[in-house]
C-alpha cells in the first residue's frame, strides 16, 4: 500500500531478489517476517509456529544485519501475529459461508498460509513492488489472489475483486506510518467498499510507545517515521464524523499482556506517560451497513 517516504538521507535499498528491492516503509515488512520465523526462540511461552515464514526468511537469508536486534518489536510483532489470527479465526468460524478477507499492506504476511482457505477468501494488496516479490515467493493459489493498490486513495481499486457478503479488513503495521488525514481517508474508503458492512481488525499504538519505539534498532536503520498514535481505541469511531454512525468499536486486546513481565520492561517510561492505556492493541470495529 502506498506509504509516506522515509526520513531524509536513506540508506540504500535492501535487495530481496534478482528483480525486486525494498525502499522507505516497505523494508519494514522484513521485520515481523524474521519474527515470525524465530518464534520459537523470541517468544516461546505463546507456542507460535510459521512454517511459511521460515521458509520465507530463510530463501532471504534474513538475518539481524537486515532487520535489526530489537527483540522488543519482534516479539510485539509476534504478538501481533497471534492475536490477530485468533481474533480472525473466531470471526470466521461464526460466518455461515467463507468470507473475503482482504489483507491491506500484506508485505510477506503468512496468515493465509496458517489459516487456509476453506472458511476464508483472500485478497492480498500492496503497492506494485511488493506484490511482485509477494507473487514469487507466495505465488497466488485457488483462494489467495494478490492484488497491487495504493492506501488509501486506491482501494476502489479491489472493489470488483471482493466476493459477496460482509468482508474482514486486516489493516496490520501500516496505519502509524500514515497521517491523521490518510487514516481517515481510509476508513472512509474501506467504508465505501462494505456498503453490506465489514469488520475490520487493526492495530494501534499509543503516541508514547511510538515515541520511544522509533529509536529501536531496526527502524532506527530503516529510519522510517511514525505519524499517527492512538491513545484511546474508541476514538477510532470519532475520526471520521460522517462515519460515526456506521461505525462501531466492539473491543481491543492489550497485545503486551501476552509477553512475560520482564519482556516489558522498556516499556516503563511510555507506560507512565499513557497514564494506564495499553500501549498497543488490536481493535476490532465494525461497519454497519450503509
């Protein structure tokens, strides 16, 4: 999906490929993907396995010279992954017929590859260059179609490509790289696509975390910037006014409360200034029907 350039001065882009690089936010997707192949080791106490992912970092050649050390983000990334795939799966398995689950700025996201496609219908959407290393490395299959689209002024672009019914939108990593205009563009236009109405699961984190965050290794080198924190999920409903009665905030999950104690402990300082908020979540909204 279309992501605001980089910070000035960056480095050179991280080659993945004989035809393929990665350039500004994009690199970024290299790192929940090493997370995902190393959960074992990063985060064990959640059992999570990635078979795809493994895979995937290893015809890379991913290592910490490409994604940094901060073990903090990946094991929030980690995190991210299980809640998300357990949040999803409870909202498939009370659909009466398989649903379209569109994945916006997917990367080299292996949630399709974990859940299957029997209760789910995929479309995966990302700017050109990254559907093209997505269709070498996770080629398209009966179920999973990739589709190349800008966030957010060119989702209309997928609407001819989403079945019938209410969809699921997965907006996971790329909302803190957009600005509060972009956000609600967004939305609006997710809107715009679910005239039957959709649930939508995204993750959020509060200015605190993304104030400290960006001086964590990795994207201290991919020198990225982070415009849009959210303290307070139920504002999402308030971002878009004209929206506010179609859409809905049903509940968030504290991503942190699924990594021991210790495993927090950078987060102490920002923890104060959100005065008790979770620092990230996953929320689930939901659209009304037009």
């Amino acid at each position: 999906m279309q992501r605001p350039d980089t910070e000035p001065d960056t480095p050179p882009k991280v080659g993945v490929g004989r035809d393929e690089t990665l350039a500004g936010v994009s690199r970024t997707l290299l790192i929940p993907l090493y997370a995902r192949a190393h959960a074992a080791r990063l985060l064990p106490e959640v059992a999570f396995h990635d078979t795809a992912a493994q895979t995937l970092a290893g015809r890379l050649a991913l290592d910490t010279r490409a994604v940094g050390r901060d073990h903090f983000t990946m094991r929030l990334c980690i995190a991210r992954s299980v809640v998300l795939e357990r949040e999803l799966r409870a909202l498939l398995a009370t659909a009466a017929r398989p649903r379209s689950v569109v994945i916006l700025a997917c990367g080299l996201d292996t949630l399709p590859q974990r859940v299957g496609t029997e209760r789910a219908h995929w479309l995966c959407a990302d700017l050109p260059a990254v559907t093209a290393l997505r269709d070498r490395l996770l080629p398209p299959v009966q179920g999973i179609a990739h589709a190349s689209a800008a966030l957010p002024d060119g989702l209309a672009a997928l609407a001819g490509q989403l079945g019938a019914g209410r969809p699921v939108f997965l907006l996971e990593g790329i909302l803190p790289y957009l600005d509060h205009a972009q956000v609600t563009a967004t939305l609006r236009g997710l809107a715009d696509l679910a005239p039957q109405g959709a649930d939508l699961l995204v993750d959020g984190y509060h200015p605190a975390l993304l104030a400290f965050a960006r001086f964590g290794d990795g994207f201290r080198r991919m020198r990225v910037r982070f415009r849009f924190g959210i303290a307070d999920t139920r504002d999402y409903v308030q971002l878009a006014p004209d929206l506010a009665p179609r859409l809905r905030h049903r509940a968030e999950t504290d991503l942190l409360a699924l990594l021991l104690w210790r495993r927090r402990l950078r987060t102490a300082v920002p923890a104060l200034a959100a005065g008790g908020r979770p620092l990230a979540t996953i929320a689930h909204l939901e659209l009304m029907p037009a």
